[in-house]
C-alpha cells in the first residue's frame, strides 16, 4: 500500500498576477543599468522574484477581508486592539507597541534597552538588527554555535547559541555589560536555520541567574516551530501554535518584521513584558513611527496582521510552506548544486563558495552569481556575504564572512511546484557554466547596509 508523505497548499487560487517573460539581451541590459545589483531592478523586468520572502507573501482572502475593516482613527482604532489581543493570546507577551516594520521595532528596542558601549550577544549578526545596535552604542558579539559558519556541516539546530562562548563574553566583559542575549529563530543569515527548545531553555536557565534578558528576533517563529516538531526529540505530537508560544515564554520581548511569517505586505511590532520598558518604548515611538496605537500602520494593515498571525501557526499552513523549500532544495542537490544543509525554513542558500571555487571573496562570489541567476532566466535572488555583512563601524575594515550564499528566499502562497522546476533548472544551467563567470568590483558603496545600494562593474 502507498504511504501518504505528499504535502499540497492548504488553499486554492483565487487570483492571479500575470509574469512578464523578458529576453537574454533584455535581461542583460537590466542587469547592467542595475548595478549588478538584484535589489536595483525594476520589478517588471523580474520573472519569478525569490529577493526576500519579506512583505512578498500572498493574503488570504479573510485577509482582504479584514482590510475592508479597518478603522483608520488617528488614536485607538478597533484594528489595534484587534492586534494586541491577538499577539499577547499568540504570543503570550503582555505589551504590543506596533510599528511600520521590523527595524522599527528594532531600533525603539535599541535605544530603550542599550547603553554605548554595552555588548550585544546573538545567534549570527542580521543586517538591520545590528546596525540599530550599533547606532544606540552597542557592540555585537556572534555567539551562534560554530557549525552554523559551515555551508556544508548537518546539524540540525544551527542557530543554536554557544554557551560556553557567552559565559566568555560574561567572564570578560561582566553580566551588567550585557543588557540582552538577541535570539534569532531560524536564524537568516546561516541559512534559515532553526534553534532547539532544549538550547533555548539552557539559555534561559543561564541568563535568567545573571539577571541578563533575552530578547528574541521573533520574525520566523512559525518556521523555526516546523524545525523543533519534526527534528527535535519530544515535540512531534505538539502544535505548532503551542510550539511558538513556548518558544516567547523563555524571553523576555521581541521585534517581529509581520512581513514574513505573519503573512502580511507591511508591518511589524515591539512586545514586553517589563512595565517600564514598555513605557518608556511606548513614549518613543511617537518620535519615530506614530502613536503607540497605529505606530506607522493604517488600521487596514494592523487587521491583516492580526488575521495573518492566526493564518502563519495553522500546522497545514506550515508543512506546505517549508514542504515547497524543502522540495526545491532536493531538486537543486539532485543536481549537486551545492546548497546550505540543512535545507532551511525560508529559502535555498546556495553557497557561492563552492559553485565558484575560482572567484576571491573580495570579487563578491555571491553578488556575482545573483546577477548570473538573473540573467539566465529573470529570477532574482540576493547576495548574503561579503556585501550584505557590510564593515566594522569602528575600524572601517570589511567583515569577512565564512558564509558567501546566494538565497533564493520564497515567498509564501506565491510559486507553484512548477515554478520551483522551472528555478532549479536554471540554477542547474548557470552551474553547467560556472567557470565563464568573473567577478564584480564595487563602484559604488553607501554608509548604511551597503547591499541594499551599492553598485558594481563586471571585471573584464
Ligand atoms: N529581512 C529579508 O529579506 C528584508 C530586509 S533585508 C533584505 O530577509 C530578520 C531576521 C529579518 C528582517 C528582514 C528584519 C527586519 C529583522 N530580522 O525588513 O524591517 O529577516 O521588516 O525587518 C529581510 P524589516
């Protein structure tokens, strides 16, 4: 008798967005005017877009719905309390402030919790989360376990923390240092890779005696919770739904970027639990982002968050986001195309290193490769090396990260399975031509998260 493994949307279409289909010499002059930088191009040139799975998911129609009940009051609209309902019954946290988006969140969280010269210890560096650490004074230290630095190593739980690399942190630096440990779930950077329950929790049995918060990064939770029911021991008969809520319970607050798991095209916000914390968040995000009761959102947004939330914990929901990742990483390594393993929650990295042994880190592999990936067939992906990891805003030296990954993030409810065929096998062609692709040089680079921005050359 057959086994039952398969996985299908737990949706049917509705809707649809008609692709463009561009030509070589299009997609090479695009490509030239963007810099040979996947972020600078026109959406309208882009076949399938795998740039970032943020703000790029499909809503439901209870979704659309839900915009259709927005109450867009300067103060107090229905909307936010909708909101803040759902995320301390969700979530468990006891206070909401929402904001535009996650680095809104990140950047009140920052000045409300950290002193100049304080130490920021986390499970790999994110782009924007450390830059706002570091404009409030701020110095990160990367705690992640070190597998996580290594494309090819399977561990299951690469964003586990390193324990014994905190506990040097507090030897040298002491625990009133450390304001807070900032947890990513999934952790982006290595590749959408989860952290363990059980890792979370001897965190918090460490932190919790020296009086040190833990702040998690809570924006793919739902993801992370699919990692720890099916890899961990002891967890596959929970839900995901009480899966994330036990994930929040070992924290202490959060920042949540709402344009990833919580299936939404704008929106984020910041929870505590702390009193004053929250008082004093509450009062700056007025500065920043609006009243505490819309914090840069229309009420419409805060409704399709609210609902959306909801949506990303369903355990159907889940098991076809990650099953779609997962069934185009097997592709690609069926292939052998060499990709981060395991295969993550978010997206295929694949690692740049190795599919362009010949290029130096300093020709931008991975940038590289991303314009190569475009030209081939219009599908955008995004560099996470070299460039993404920008320079120490000290020493003005680039970091060099061990990680040069290409990601071809997913955006959810969007691509079908074919959609998936159609990319490996154009990753599948660029590598059958690897060895004709030269490097890039920077021509043009900006002060803040460069990869955004900057701009390249083809070396001739
Ligand atoms: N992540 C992503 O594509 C969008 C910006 S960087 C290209 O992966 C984490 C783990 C994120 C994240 C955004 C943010 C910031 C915080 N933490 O983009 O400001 O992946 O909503 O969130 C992006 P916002």
């Amino acid at each position: 008798m057959m086994k039952k493994h398969s996985w299908a949307e737990p949706y049917k279409i509705k809707m649809v967005e008609l692709l463009k289909i561009t030509t070589l010499p299009q997609r090479r002059k695009a490509i030239d005017n963007a810099g040979y930088n996947t972020f600078l191009l026109k959406s309208e040139d882009v076949y399938i877009d795998l740039l970032t799975d943020s703000g790029t998911s499909a809503m439901s129609d209870q979704q659309w719905a839900g915009m259709m009940l927005g109450d867009e009051a300067y103060a107090g609209s229905a909307n936010f309390y909708h909101l803040e309902k759902v995320v301390q019954e969700v979530y468990g946290y006891k206070y909401m402030i929402p904001t535009h988006q996650g680095r809104g969140a990140e950047n009140i969280l920052s000045q409300v919790m950290i002193k100049k010269g304080d130490i920021i210890p986390g499970n790999m560096y994110f782009t924007t989360t450390r830059l706002h650490q570091e404009l409030a004074g701020g110095v990160f230290h990367d705690i992640i376990i070190e597998e996580a630095h290594d494309a090819a190593n399977y561990h299951p739980f690469k964003g586990d923390v390193d324990l014994n690399k905190l506990e040097a942190l507090v030897k040298e630096y002491g625990a009133d240092k450390i304001p807070y440990v900032c947890i990513a779930v999934t952790v982006n950077m290595a590749g959408g890779q989860p952290i363990s329950m059980g890792n979370l929790k001897a965190l918090r049995a460490y932190t919790e005696n020296l009086g040190i918060k833990i702040i998690l990064d809570m924006t793919r939770i739902a993801e992370n919770a699919y990692f720890i029911q099916n890899r961990e021991p002891g967890y596959a008969q929970r839900s995901i739904r009480s899966l994330v809520k036990e994930i929040c319970s070992y924290t202490d607050g959060a920042t949540m970027s709402a344009k990833k798991d919580a299936l939404v095209n704008i929106g984020g916000f910041l929870a505590l639990n702390n009193t004053d914390a929250y008082e004093e968040a509450s009062n700056l995000v007025v500065v920043y982002e609006g009243l505490h009761t819309y914090g840069g959102l229309a009420g419409r947004d805060m409704e399709a968050m609210a609902i959306g939330i909801k949506e990303s914990i369903s355990d159907a929901h889940i098991k076809a986001r990650i099953g779609q990742v997962i069934y185009l990483g097997e592709q690609m390594k069926q292939m052998d195309i060499p990709i981060t393993e395991p295969i993550g929650g978010h997206g295929i990295f694949i690692d740049a290193k190795r599919f362009l042994p010949h290029l130096h880190q300093e020709l931008f592999p991975a940038q590289a490769l991303a314009a190569e990936l475009f030209i081939d067939a219009g599908i955008r992906t995004m560099e996470r090396g070299i460039v993404s990891a920008g320079r120490n805003a000290k020493t003005g030296e680039n970091y060099c990260p061990k990680l040069e990954l290409v990601r071809l993030t997913i955006p959810r409810r969007v691509y079908t399975q074919a959609h998936m065929d159609v990319i490996a096998e154009s990753v599948c062609n660029v590598y059958d031509n690897r060895k004709k692709i030269k490097g890039l040089k920077m021509v043009y680079e900006p002060k803040y998260l460069r990869f955004f921005q900057a701009r390249f050359e083809k070396i001739k």
